[in-house]
C-alpha cells in the first residue's frame, strides 16, 4: 500500500486466497499510515472492518462518523489494495440503507 500521510489507515487482520479481512480506522488529521499500529497517539473518529472478496470491500461494524474528506481518503485507500466496488449497510432514521459504490 502506498505511503504518505492520509485521514485513514488499513490494517490487515487476515490476508487468505481470496478472502481478506481489515481494520480501518480513520482520523480528523492525516496520519502516517505506514506507522506501526502500537505507535499510533492520534485518536481515531471512525473504525470498521472490512472484508475483500473479487474486488469488493463489504464494510461492516462502523462506529463514528466519517466527513466527505475521510470518504475520499478511504476510496483511495481502498483503490490502491485492489478494491473497486464498496458494499455497506448505512443506519438512518428511516431504517437501513444498502449502499454500493465504486471505490
């Protein structure tokens, strides 16, 4: 994954086959995601985990909140492990949205 200072940062939890597993974590400033996860100070806003199947991320568990510059970072975070489309399931007051996006 590429380096430089990005609002989100993925961590791998399982890398098999075909299935891979992540954590995201986004965060109000850039933070340098290459840094070691214990060495992280900066509190996080957001975090989900996201599976990998053929190219799809499904997005799963988000708790916080997520501004449209920490949704561009994530694409692109996305984008550079080889994801082009992202499923998810957004809660809102009139009950569950199905969402599905390009990366």
């Amino acid at each position: 994954m590429a380096g430089g200072r990005s609002l989100v940062r993925l961590d791998p939890v399982h890398r098999g086959e075909r299935i891979e597993v992540w954590q995201a974590r986004a965060y109000s400033v850039p933070v340098d995601p290459l840094l070691p996860l214990e060495r992280m100070t900066e509190p996080y806003t957001a975090v989900a985990t996201i599976t990998i199947d053929a190219g799809t991320a499904y997005v799963q568990g988000m708790h916080g909140e997520m501004s449209r510059a920490i949704m561009r970072s994530f694409r692109a975070r996305l984008r550079a492990i080889g994801v082009s489309r992202i499923r998810w399931q957004r809660q809102r007051a009139r009950g569950v949205k199905q969402v599905e996006q390009e990366a």
